[in-house]
C-alpha cells in the first residue's frame, strides 16, 4: 500500500509516518519504479504498536526499546518488564505534579471574586508576580498535546 493508505488504515498523519521512519521506529518502505513508498502489512502492524504505545504516553526511546525487544522475540521479557516499570513511575510522578498544579490553579483562581476590572484583577496580580520558581512549581511535561 502507498503511504497514503497507510495513514487511512491506521489514522495516522502521512508526515507523522515519515517522522517514525526518520527516527527509525517504522523501517524504510520498499521503493515502486515511480518512487512511491510501498508499505505492508508488517508495517501497520508496527505502526499501531508505536501509535498504541504513544497513546500510553511513552517516550520515543522507551519505544526504540520495546521495539528491539518485539524484534528479539526469543529474549527475556525481564527487560520489557523494566521499561514499564519505569514508565509507570514517571506516570505517578506526572499524576503528582498535575495535582500540585492543580491546586495551584484553584489557589489563583480563589483569589478573584470576578468583579474587578483586568486591571484591578488578583489572579493576573498573581500570576505577575509568582513565576513557578517562587511557587515551587515545575511545569508538567506531556500536558499539552
């Protein structure tokens, strides 16, 4: 199938499927005499496995590492094992960091009774003077998409 068919099949961006190939997590397509990408039914295979393990929120090198053990599959699984283990607790750290910044959120938005003018408002006062290291905040990686 052309590239174009594989992004259909398995609702991904065609520029989203060159960047996988680029980063090596989709193996280069086989070549038409017209130069177009030939895809396969390995490669959605592998695909859905990437797009899934995104979905999970894992990073592109946790899934390099997941990939070459699909791709050693006589090896342990202890290793397989361990890349979860680790992406479980940056999970919880994250869930940690979410609800401290939840929290600092409602404490800015408690200070605004929503009858000021912008001017005289206390939660852009707020946000003016307290930068995420005064508050002791980080920001939360992967909460924007």
């Amino acid at each position: 199938m052309k590239i174009g068919e594989l992004a259909r099949a398995t609702s991904t961006a065609v520029e989203t499927i060159r960047y996988y190939e680029r980063e090596g997590l989709l193996p280069a397509a086989a070549r038409t005499d017209a130069n177009y990408r030939h895809y396969t039914e390995a490669h959605t295979r592998r695909l859905q496995f990437v797009r899934h393990c995104r979905s999970l929120d894992m990073s592109l090198q946790e899934i390099r590492t997941l990939l070459a053990f699909q791709d050693a599959p006589g090896g342990p699984c202890a290793g397989v094992n361990a890349v979860l283990d680790t992406h479980i607790d940056h999970v919880v750290k994250r869930i940690r960091e979410l609800r401290a910044l939840e929290k600092q959120l409602k404490d800015l938005r408690a200070l605004c009774e929503g009858t000021a003018d912008a001017e005289h408002c206390r939660i852009l006062d707020g946000l003016s003077h307290a930068g995420p290291a005064a508050a002791g905040a980080a920001h939360v990686q992967g909460a924007h998409r």
